[in-house]
C-alpha cells in the first residue's frame, strides 16, 4: 500500500530532450499549483535539513509504527465522471493490533468489496475484481504513505521556496531524479518534478503533487492525532483542475486490543494465494516530432495503474482539455508493461504517469 514516489525517467526515442528544452511546455495552470515564482536549488549545507522536515512530514502518516493498536474509519466519495472505475460513495476500515497484524476492508455502492489481512509477513486477501481500483489505491495511498522516504530522493535534485498558502508560510520541495539533463526553468516547476508543500511549524503536509495536474489538498481541523502521528481529517484529490475524489477520517480510535478472530483468514482465502500487493509511482517520458494537433500546451501526463499482469487500466489524462490530451491517452494504452514476475514476492501493482511530450511542427 505504499505511495514511495520512484522518481524514475526513461526517454524514449524520438526527439532528444535537449530540443524539447529550448521551448519548455509551460505548466497548466492550477489553484493548487503554489510554486509559479523562482525555486532555490538547496546545496549540500541545507540538503540535511530539507530531508529532515520531508522524514518528518512522512512519520506522522506511519501509524503502524507507533506500536499502538486502534481501529480506522474512512469515508470517501470518486466523482469522476466516468473516467475511472467505481464512482460514487466509499467505505473503508482498518483494525491493527501489534500483536496480531493490520486487516482492512473495503467497499464501494456499486457492489465492489476487498478484504485484507497481513500478520507475521503473510497477506491474504478477498475480493470482487482482479486488481485494487485505481481510487481505492489513491486513498490508501493518501492517508498512510503520501511522502518519498528521504533516502529514495537523497540522490536526486532538491530544490525549495516559500509561498503563501490560506494566508500562512509553506515551504514548498521540488523533488527529481538524478541525472535528468533538463535546465531548471527560470520560474516555476519542471514537468519531471513532484511538488511537496509542508507548514514549516506543525510540520505537516498541506499539498502534495507527484505530477502537474493532480493534486491532493490535506486539512488538519479536528484530526486525531494519537501520540506523535496525525491523519488529516480531509483530503482532497483534484485532476486536471477539478476535484475527483473528497477522503474523509471519520474516526481513528486507540484500543487496548483487537478482537483475534478478524485476524483469522478462511480456508477459502488461504486457497486464493497470495493477493496483489499496492505499491509505488513509476513515471515514464515519451518525447514525439509533431503533435497530432497543433497548438497551445505541447505536453500531456496520462495516469493509470498498471495491474500485476501488465495491463494499464484506468488510464485518463491529468490535462483534458489539451487538444493532445486523447491522442496521449490512445498511445499510452498501446504500450507494454509486462514485467518479468520476481521469485518470492507477490503479484504487484503501481501507479504509472506517462508524461508525453509533443513538439509541435515549426
């Protein structure tokens, strides 16, 4: 169920990144897009202490590790128009116990439901389709590991400014892989960077952005925070500049223990092997010679998961209204991602952003 952001790019033939350089696509426009201005690169003197305030920001979502037992209740609502799966009203559950393990469960109006149980380093699971919902693995995601671990961007290029936010300071963090070879833009963000906006006194996310175009807003009024973790008590999911999905923490309950028989799987889900696991982000860039349709915004990002068996599903674009945005998402389904099964460890999905990159005809 992790959300660990691999920063991983892989250019594809077609036009060198240094030509798609020389006319950047400017980034969209978005209320939530807070860095528009210039950014620092943080040197090796401040680098320490951005990877402090991200370790920060990302424990008090590490609920698991507070070694306390305590039962999770969370509401959502998907309103995507029809671009991905199960729209309509959420709900979700999660009991832990350190003793005994993590079992959550799952269910969506239109009938989808899955249920989960991890104890001692074995998973079983039950459910009604054939990999977790795109929207199910988003909220997951949101609310227990929305942050890279310091060491995955360690390596990569940091950079940092300050902006305003509901009238208070964020410090917010441009985060991208190594090795990248693209200029840093004279203001606001690269296409390859995630964005991290942290209040730098309670240390709390406030907005996180692993792409341009999708953005998740947190709100903290009323939220429980047992010892020193915290989940937002809102969570606001939006695409392309509209909200799509609304998570909601009704409730998060310390408990002196766990009732055991949860914890007991059936014969049956014993009989179903091992369940898909949820993990990552894997972005991937594709640079094309002449856009399909010339015009204004050369750059689309398509968003999916990709089931353990290789299929992309989901797959919808975060920049609808760019005359190429269809064109992406037609490519994108197109492509292959089957990837060779690892000995002992179980099936796996992950999210995938294809950011496609048209250079429109001189």
């Amino acid at each position: 169920m992790s959300y660990k952001s691999v920063l991983l790019w892989i250019v594809a033939s077609g036009l060198p990144v240094a030509s798609l350089a020389q006319n950047p696509a400017a980034i969209p426009c978005d209320p939530l897009e807070l860095v528009t201005g210039q950014a620092s690169a943080v040197d090796s003197t401040g680098r320490a202490d951005v990877l402090r305030l991200l370790e920060h920001a990302r424990s008090t979502y590490e609920l698991r590790k507070a070694g306390r037992a305590y039962e999770l209740k969370v509401t959502f609502t998907v309103n995507s128009g029809g671009q991905t799966e199960h729209d309509g009203a959420w709900q979700m559950e999660d009991v832990f116990d350190p003793r005994l393990g993590l079992r959550w469960t799952a269910k969506a109006s239109d009938g989808y439901a899955i249920t989960r149980i991890s104890q001692k380093g074995l998973m079983y699971g039950e459910e009604t389709a054939s990999y977790v919902p795109l929207r199910l693995h988003e909220a997951r995601a949101a609310l227990f590991d929305p942050l890279p671990s310091p060491e995955g961007v360690n390596l990569g290029s940091i950079r940092t400014t300050t902006v305003i936010y509901h009238d208070a300071p964020l410090t917010c963090i441009l985060l991208s892989a190594a090795g990248n070879g693209l200029p840093e833009p004279a203001s606001g963000r690269r296409w390859d960077e995630a964005e991290e906006c942290i209040d730098p006194q309670s240390e709390l996310l406030r907005t996180h952005s692993p792409v341009p175009g999708r953005y998740f807003a947190y709100e903290y009024s009323d939220a429980s925070q047992p010892g020193d973790r915290a989940l937002p008590r809102k969570v606001v999911v939006t695409e392309g500049g509209r909200p799509v999905t609304t998570i909601s923490v009704e409730s998060l309950t310390e408990i002196a223990s766990a009732d055991a028989s949860l914890f007991l799987p059936t014969g049956e889900t014993k009989a179903n092997g091992r369940p898909i696991a949820m993990g990552g982000a894997q972005k991937i860039s594709r640079n094309f010679g002449t856009a399909p349709t010339a015009g204004a915004g050369q750059t689309v990002c398509v968003f999916g998961v990709v089931t353990s068996s290789g299929q992309l599903m989901e797959a919808h674009s975060l920049q609808p209204s760019n005359p190429n945005s269809a064109a992406a998402v037609a490519a994108a389904k197109q492509m292959s991602f089957a990837r060779s099964p690892v000995p002992g460890e179980p099936p796996q999905q992950y999210f995938v952003f294809l950011i496609r990159k048209f250079a429109v005809a001189q």
